[in-house]
C-alpha cells in the first residue's frame, strides 16, 4: 500500500526567504505526483503535477522535482510572500486504477 | 467558469437519517472522485468513476454509496450515516483520470456533521 509523508507538518519563515518542501512515498510506481495548495475554509488548487517519466516542473516562483528511484520529491518557493500561507499537500497516484494517495501536508506561515 | 460544485456546503444531521451530497462539473470530465478528509488523516478516497456507470472503490468506500448517471454529476450517498462520518469531503474530477497525466480540480469542499 503507498503511503506518503510529508515533511516538515510545519514551517513558520519570514517573508523573502527560500524553502523546500519535501514528500517522500513507499512505491516508486508511480503515474505521476501533484502538489497541490489549500487555503483554510477552501478546497484544493493545483500548483504543479510531475509525470513519472519527468525530473521537474516549474510555475513562476514553485518548482517541483521528483526523484521516483528514491521515491521523493521536493517543492521549491522562491522569494516567500505572506501569500503563500497555506497548507500544501503532495499527492501520488500510482499502484493503478486511478487511485490517489495524499500526504498530511505542511503548513507554511510566511510571516511579514 | 470551469467549475466543480457541491452542495450543500455545510451539513449538520443526525445518525441514520439518510443524505446526499452532490457534485457536479461543468468541464466534460471523464474522471470524477470523493474525499473525505480529517485531521491527523490528510485525504483519503472514497470512491472514484472513470466514466459514466463505471465507479470503483477508493480506500475508504465503507458506509458510502455513489452513481454515475450523468457525465456531469457525481452524488455521494450516505445511507445510514453514523458519526465517524463527521469529516469535510471533497469531490474532484479530471478529464482523462490521474492516469491520463492531467489535473484534478477539487469543490469547495462539503463540512458534514453527523450527531
């Protein structure tokens, strides 16, 4: 069975400064990962989806990779904004037939 | 507006009276799926439809029920509800399924009590 973690489960950091988020999972076969962004009250948006045959992808300041031989990955936030507070949560889909298994996530503050 | 909508948003009842969320997109997706999400647990599926009248069990399908009549329409159906079933569900839906290599969009999400 997948089991994913996410690390850390908080983060508190001031504004400006650069972080990574880490995800690791048990069963290197894997479709593809997402990370996903939710905001308190609110459902899930998408930041950035990694297929298994991809090393990274890039939106803006995010950047995630993957490395599905070791089974993780990292988000990377450039230059943090107060904005980017939010829960974010890494999700694997992989052992077939559709299914998804998601992390606890982290919960980033980015404080002024 | 692409969208995936549910309703109601929040949802207060009592053990074994019978309930339906919905959910619906307007995107033309194949794929849909329910979440539900607690605290400590993160989100675990509860049940998924690669199309229409094609539906299968995610990891915690217990106590819940769906259909896939519609496209565009993705119920959840708890029949007798009990309290464990206190929890905030998503719906998402994608076009081709994870598989496929593309997007899941998530609903506001559904708050539900069970007394």
């Amino acid at each position: 069975k997948q089991e994913v973690t996410q690390i850390p489960a908080a983060l508190s950091v001031p504004e400006g400064e650069n972080l990574v988020l880490n995800c690791s999972f048990t069963d290197s076969a894997i479709y593809n990962l997402q990370w996903f962004r939710q905001d308190p009250g609110k459902g899930l948006t998408s930041l950035l989806l990694i297929q298994s045959s991809q090393r990274e992808q890039t939106s803006g300041r995010l950047n995630a990779s993957l490395d599905k031989s070791s089974g993780r990955s990292t988000l990377y936030i450039a230059a943090s904004q107060p904005g980017d507070s939010a829960t974010y949560l890494c999700a694997v889909n992989g052992g077939g037939y559709q299914k998804v298994t998601f992390g606890i996530g982290t919960k980033l503050q980015v404080i002024p | 507006e692409a969208q995936v909508t549910q309703n109601p948003r929040y949802l207060i009842t009592v053990t074994g009276k019978k309930l339906t969320v919905t959910c619906s997109q307007n995107m033309n997706h194949e794929y849909m799926s329910w979440y539900r999400q607690d605290p400590g647990l993160g989100l675990r599926q509860i049940y998924y439809s690669m199309n229409v009248e094609v539906t299968d069990k995610g990891d915690v399908p217990e106590g819940y029920k769906v259909s896939r009549k519609e496209k565009r329409n993705f119920p959840l159906i708890l029949e007798s509800p009990s309290p464990n079933q206190t929890s905030l569900y998503f719906c998402a839906s994608s076009l081709l399924g994870s598989r496929g290599g593309d997007t899941q969009y998530f609903g506001p999400g559904t708050r539900l009590t069970v007394l």
